[in-house]
C-alpha cells in the first residue's frame, strides 16, 4: 500500500505522442509519506528511537575535528546526540556535511513543484512525462498515480539552464489543460509538494573520519529525470551495514567507512555517467527535436526503456544497444551518447 504499479509508459511532446506498454506493471510510483512512515515503523521494532519535529543545526567535534555527535531544536528544547557514527541522510541541504565544511553548495541541481489532486478520470496504470518548451525548457513535466483516483501532477526545471519558476509553470500547464491533462477531467487539489534535488554528478567523497553521506547529500541522483529514492533506500542499508561493522570493530575512521563509498560506485557510477551524456543531449532539444526523440523512444520494448530511464544501464548495455539493436535510430541515438565525452 506503499506504491501504486504501473504497466503503460506514456511520453508526449508539443507535436507527438509514443506509450510503451507491458503486460505486468515493471514500475510504482512510490507513496514517500507512506514509505517514511514504514521505515520508521520497522526501525523502532528493532529498538531505534525516532525523535520527531527536531530541527538539527551544529556538529560536534572532539580535538581532532572529527564529528562525534549532532545538536539540534526540537519539542523539549535543544538537544544533543552524540554518536561512534553520523549519517548524513539530510537530502539536498546537506546539512551536516556542510557544518563540518566538507562540500559547498550544489552548482546544477533540478527544482520541482507538484500538485497531488483528487482527478475525475485516471488511468492508475499509465504515467506521463511531458517534454518540451510549453512544459519545461530544461526538464518535464509528469502525472503520476497514486491511485484511489489521485495524482501527482508537476513540473521540473534544471537549474542553472533555465530560470523558470516551476511553481508558476505548474499552474500555467493546469490551468490551461495541456496535453493529457485535459483527459484527467476535474482536478481538486488536496496538497502542494516542493523540492531540490542535486545533479552535480557524483562529485562528492561519501566518507569521511565518524560521518557517511547518503541519498541526495552524496549526490546520488538519477540525472535524467531527476530522482533518488531508490538509491537512498538501496545505499542507506548498505550504510547502515557498514557503520554497524565498524562500530563493532571498534574502529570508525574514513578507511573503516570506505567499503560503503566501493559499493555504491560499483554499483552506480558508470550508469550515472552514461545518464549524464543522455541529458547532457536532452536538455538541449528544440519542440521539433524532442517530437522525434519520441519516435526514437517509441522503438524500445518496456525493459530496455525502463533501463534508459532509470540510468539503469552502463557502457556495456549502451555499446549492446548502439550495436545490436534492430532498430536503426536506436543505434543511432546510442552512438550519439556514446560518443559525447
């Protein structure tokens, strides 16, 4: 009850439109709320204590300025934790990686406003982007489900590349029923959402003496649509494994720390490499461009999409596909990517 499955992956540009289909949902659109509530649920279980509404704002350092503890504002006034190891799970802020002066602020990163409305009518197995000018110059717009008839409808904008206010685009796209807004019927709205979220790459060291980054403060963002939350859930277990065996060995140090850093670039850096050429060709495209761009799309079976949008695929897959692929524009956008350094 955490995600809503999709099986209908439908993309639309100012002049076409292209839906890839399967006969079992291969995606979800995840409930994040629901999902926090879960996790919190399933940590408490297993003796952790949730402190709610707790604003933290300083680091604790013992002499050799390492952190050894955080502090914060919360309910009962302020409060101090000190801890063998810190997680920094603070998202686009990066809160405690900034106080103890180890990254500066991202310089590329996407912004995203949304609407979660009550719709008339809703295809609970199909999701939409929506690419193009009228949409976003250097991002897209989305309606996902959530079903019971809600969806989540936004707008997300690269920043520095453009300075349009998502915000503002969001109501303008509504208010004008564009696209397959219009097949949506009446729409109420029940919340606003607004969020950052990084697209610097993989620039940041993770680990450091007593301190691991996770999620959107190591910067570990899909760069084509702009998403995280699943390398947040996938690595922040992987932290969690690895800050429990160091405190048991008795030693927290960066080198102790560092076989979380060798995962989670094994497992992703290539793919988020390769991702960043893909979007280093969309951001680009003109209304006309992205209206053949679909017809591209158009030729992937549901996988093979889902692999490209996801940045699920590395060198290897991308080679596979720029060579083998039965279809000739496919090769050709797969060169294309390839090539770009």
């Amino acid at each position: 009850d955490c995600f809503n499955p999709i099986k209908n992956f439908s993309f639309c540009s100012p002049n076409n439109e292209v839906t890839i289909s399967d006969t079992v949902p291969r995606a979800a659109v995840l409930d994040v709320r629901k999902t926090y509530r879960w996790l919190a649920n399933e940590a408490e279980q297993l003796g952790a204590d949730i402190f709610v509404k707790m604003n933290i704002k300083n680091v604790i350092k013992n002499e050799n300025g390492d952190i050894i503890g955080v502090s914060g504002v919360g309910p009962n006034g302020e409060t101090t934790f000190h801890s063998k190891v810190v997680i920094d799970a603070t998202g686009f802020p990066s809160t405690i990686c900034k106080a103890m002066g180890f990254a500066p602020q991202w310089e590329r990163f996407g912004a995203g406003a949304e609407y979660e409305m009550k719709a008339e009518y809703v295809d609970s197995d199909t999701w939409w982007l929506m690419v193009g000018q009228q949409y976003s110059p250097a991002g897209y717009a989305w309606i996902f489900p959530l079903g019971d008839n809600i969806v989540r409808i936004g707008v997300g904008v690269g920043k520095p590349e453009s300075d349009v206010d998502p915000t503002q685009r969001l109501k303008e796209i509504i208010e004008k029923k564009l696209g397959p807004i219009k097949k949506l019927g009446e729409l109420k709205e029940i919340e606003f959402h607004y969020g950052l979220i990084p697209n610097d790459g993989l620039s940041r060291k993770t680990v450091f003496n007593n301190l691991i980054l996770v999620g959107d403060s190591a910067g570990q963002a899909n760069p084509l649509v702009l998403e995280g939350i699943r390398y947040a859930i996938k690595f922040g277990r992987v932290a969690g494994r690895v800050a429990a065996e160091a405190i048991e060995s008795g030693n927290t140090d960066e080198e102790s720390l560092h076989p979380y850093e060798g995962n989670w670039r094994k497992e992703i850096e290539s793919k988020i490499k390769s991702a960043g050429k893909v979007q280093d060709r969309w951001i680009g495209l003109t209304d006309e461009e992205w209206d053949k761009e679909l017809d591209i799309i158009k030729e992937l079976k549901s996988e093979e999409f889902l692999d490209f949008i996801k940045a699920d695929f590395g060198l290897s897959n991308m080679i596979k596909l720029a060579t083998h692929h039965p279809k000739l524009v496919v090769r050709q956008l797969f060169n294309i990517v390839k090539g770009k350094k």
